[in-house]
C-alpha cells in the first residue's frame, strides 16, 4: 500500500471515522429515542450497549481492515474465500443507502438557502410535502423536481470529487474541514438553543429519568439498535477506513475515541433539539411530546416552526442548523461510497478514477428516482428496509460467521493486542461471541413478525400504509436485492489475486 493510500495523520483517521458516524439521522435519532425511552434512564441502557456491543464491534472491524489490508470485500476473501459475499452484501447495502443519503442531503442544502427569508412561510408541512418535494401518490414516480435534483448534483460533484483525490488529499482532507466546523455550528446552536424562553422544559423532558423504562426489554434492545445504527457498524465503512491506517496504529484506543465521540455529539444533539422543542411548547402552550417529533419531520417540519418562532436573528440560526446537517450528511456519503469505490477498485483492478466513475455514477443516476416527486415514498420504504433487513440481519451474520463458524475471534484479538495499548480479552469475546449475537437475533426476530404480521393483517396495514405491491417492489426487495447482488459479485474472479499480503500483519 503507498503512502498516498494512508492516513496522513492518526487524528485524520479519527476525524473520518467519527465523521462517518455522525450523520444525518443521529441529529434526530437519538434525541427521539431516548425521550420514547425513558429520558434520561435510557442513558443506563445506553451506555451499556455501547461498552458490550458499539465497541467491541468497532474494534473488530476495525482489526479486521487494519490486518486483511483491504476493503470489506477483499477483507473478507483474506479471512475466508467462502466469506467474501458478506463483504459484497456490506457494500451494497452502503451502496443503496448512498442512493438516497445524497437526496435528504441535497434538501437541507436548500433549506439552509430557505431560511435567509424563511421562505418555508408559517406551514411547513404544506411547504415541504407540496411546495418543495411536490409529494405524488406512493408508486407514482412523476417528473423531476428542480429543487431537489440541482442540489443533488451539487451533492454528488463534492462527494466523487473528493473521493477522486484519494484518502489523504481528498477524504481526510475534507473531514479536517467539515467535522470541526460541524461541531462549531453546532455548539453554537446548542447555545442559542438553551438559552431560549422555555428551554429548561424541553431539557427537563429529555433528561427526567423514568427509571420504571429500563425494567422494559424493549428499552433496552431500543438501546442496542441505536448503538449499532449509529456507529456505522455492518457499512464496510469502518473496515475500509481502518485498512489505510499505517502498521503501527492503536485499534483499540481508536475504537473507544470512536465510540465515545460519536456518543457524545449525539448527547449535544439532544440538548439543543429538546431545549430548541422547550421553546416551541411554551411558545404554543402544550407539553413539550406534543410537538417532540423524529426523523424528517423534526429537521424539515418542526425545526422550521421553531426558527421561525425565534425572536431575533431567525434566518441566520436557521441557516446554522440546515448547514449542520449538510456538513454532517456529507462526511457520512463521502464514507459511505467509499466503500464500493474502494471494492471495485480491487476486485477489477481498476484505477481509483474509474471505480469513482463506475460506482459513484451508477449511485448517482439511481439517485435520480428519489428526486422525483415520487421520490419520498421510494425513499421512506427504501430506508427502513435496507436498515432494518439489511444492516442489522448484517450485522447479526457479520458477528456469527465470525465468531461461531469461522472462529477468527482469537486471531483478531492477537492483532489488536500486538498493537494497542488497551487489551481486550475474554470479556471482549463473551460481548462478541453471546451478548451481540442474543440481542441482534431477538431484534431481527422481533422486527421480522412485526413487519410479517403488518402485512397481512388488513386492519393495521403496512409500514407507512403503503400497498402491498409497492411495499413488496420497493421495501422487501431492496435488501433481497443487495444480498443477491452482493453474491453475486464474490463469484466473480479476482483480477489481482486477493490472497496477497493475505493474512499478514499490519
């Protein structure tokens, strides 16, 4: 590996893998989640969750790209060839959550342009679903939408672009510049945010323990599913990182930085959403879980109600929060696609530009049908589908090929041992080898009969109430698609031989 195909610096790796982590969905996810949760209990589950599974699992993906030397695809041909679909399997599930990741990014670039003039006006749900998505019926894909394909261009010229120029000139460099001014404009709202009339309400909501929540089984596999979305674990994102690090770095120390980091910014996220809610319910004179909301509701629908509530310098504050989530958006794409850039690079033995070329082009035309003016129901379905039956059955299968069939478990904790200067050991393996595996499993279970029981029971009906068919051509299928896919391509010929520097030390 050249010099040019490694971290410039310890702390660069660190920016991109923390900047993978911090995206779009954990400004919103885990403030909702611990206030459905218990509030400030949940913290219990919480924290217990990232010590026995959100860890232990980054230092494993992180050894496993640090000793194979390669993407997840190529990692995975290293540890087993007959492993190697479950790299393919990652890497199209990253694959199709770039597809529309680009899309909810190429919105907040236009909402930070909106809030100059608060153009969303007083309703901004007519504003976002009518005026600005142009929202058909679910099925309908409609013409594209100005509004949203031009930003999206935009989004995609940043993220190929800086792919283009490699890890140290393109990747790490962008992540030096995005993720501190990410935290900047952040903090800064943050304060903005509590120092609100109103705000110590919507603290209070978030923070007041309910300590009856964390006796609820379900509080706690709420705990681990947030640990595990929102580390990027089951991605390729972290195994392909961590194949640039130089031989000599620290794995473990790297994963608990990570972990911890990434933790942390999603702490500050709950303090400035829920202080910024405090505000909006005393100004509207209901309880702070009357206008608590997630997903893309808080940031396109609520966060405009409450700027446009703000009593001076609304725009600018408005502007600060859109760029935020641009920013955040953007060092998760550019993660994320690295993933199949780098696995099409190896597996066809092409340049860096043309593996950009291919597979961020493929990425970006796909991305087209999500700005059409169906494209919100493609992409809500999409989303839960492929995070739901896709990286979470992944990462179940990730832990138990490992751990239970392929036994790599002690291999893997001699490498990062060799090299850290914190040791895992038995607990490391018990966290891996029964704890993620037993919670993973019910989750999948658990998911698997909701879903199955929405489907045919007619009083229910499925997710977001979508038909039958188009949750069966554009929910179920997405994931079907990406695991076929993903097997697609392992049995397809190496045009550089994988066993190279196979099972060598970093």
């Amino acid at each position: 590996m050249s010099m040019r195909e490694q971290w410039g610096t310890r702390a660069g790796f660190i920016l991109a893998a923390v900047g993978s982590a911090i995206g779009l969905g954990n400004i919103w996810r885990f403030p909702a989640t611990a206030f459905e949760n218990g509030g400030g209990a949940f913290f219990i589950p919480y924290l217990f969750a990232l010590l026995t599974a959100g860890i232990p699992l980054l230092i494993m993906e992180f050894t496993i790209g640090h000793k194979y030397r390669g993407s997840a695809p190529l990692s995975y041909a290293r540890m087993n060839p007959k492993s190697e679909w479950i790299g393919w399997w990652m890497v199209l599930v990253a694959f199709v959550i770039s597809t529309y990741y680009a899309v909810i990014i190429g919105w907040a670039i236009s909402y930070s342009i909106f809030s100059f003039n608060l153009q969303w006006g007083q309703d901004t749900e007519t504003f976002l679903f009518q005026d600005f998505l142009q929202a058909a019926d679910p099925g309908q894909v409609g013409g594209l939408v100005p509004g949203i394909l031009i930003p999206l261009i935009i989004v995609w010229a940043v993220t190929l672009g800086v792919i283009y120029r490699g890890v140290k000139k393109g990747i790490e460099l962008a992540n030096r510049i995005f993720i501190p001014t990410l935290c900047i404009i952040f903090i800064i709202i943050v304060i903005r945010a509590v120092t609100l009339p109103g705000a110590a309400q919507g603290l209070q909501a978030f923070f007041e323990p309910d300590f009856s929540a964390i006796m609820n089984g379900d509080v706690w596999v709420a705990a681990y599913g947030q640990i595990f979305f929102s580390l990027s674990i089951a991605f390729a994102i972290m195994i392909t990182y961590s194949s640039y690090l130089p031989k000599t770095s620290d794995i473990t120390n790297n994963a608990f930085i990570t972990g911890f980091s990434n933790s942390s910014f999603e702490l500050l996220a709950g303090i400035g959403i829920f202080g910024a809610l405090g505000f909006m319910a005393t100004q509207s004179g209901v309880p702070v879980e009357d206008v608590a909301s997630d997903g893309i509701g808080l940031a396109f629908v609520v966060i405009p109600q409450i700027i446009n509530q703000f009593p001076v310098l609304s725009g600018l504050f408005g502007f600060l929060f859109f760029a935020s989530l641009t920013l955040a958006g953007l060092s998760s794409l550019i993660s994320i696609t690295e993933t199949y850039v780098k696995g099409l690079s190896e597996k066809l033995n092409i340049s860096r530009g043309k593996a950009v070329l291919f597979g961020g082009g493929a990425a970006a035309l796909i991305s087209l049908l999500y700005a059409t003016r169906g494209g919100l129901h493609f992409l809500d379905a999409a989303d839960y589908f492929i995070n739901q039956f896709g990286v979470a059955l992944l990462g179940l299968v990730e832990v138990v090929t490992i751990a239970w069939f392929m036994r790599r478990l002690g291999v893997l904790q001699d490498h990062a041992n060799s090299i850290s200067d914190i040791r895992v050991g038995g607990l490391w393996k018990l966290c891996l080898g029964l704890i993620t595996p037993i919670v993973l499993g019910y989750m999948m279970f658990d998911l698997f009969r909701q879903n199955l029981m929405k489907q045919f029971d007619t009083e229910t009906g499925n997710y977001s109430g979508f038909p039958d068919m188009f949750i069966l051509t554009n929910g179920w299928s997405v994931p079907a698609a990406a695991l076929i896919i993903g097997v697609i391509l392992a049995l397809i010929r190496w045009r550089r031989n994988p066993e190279t520097e196979a099972d060598k030390g970093a």
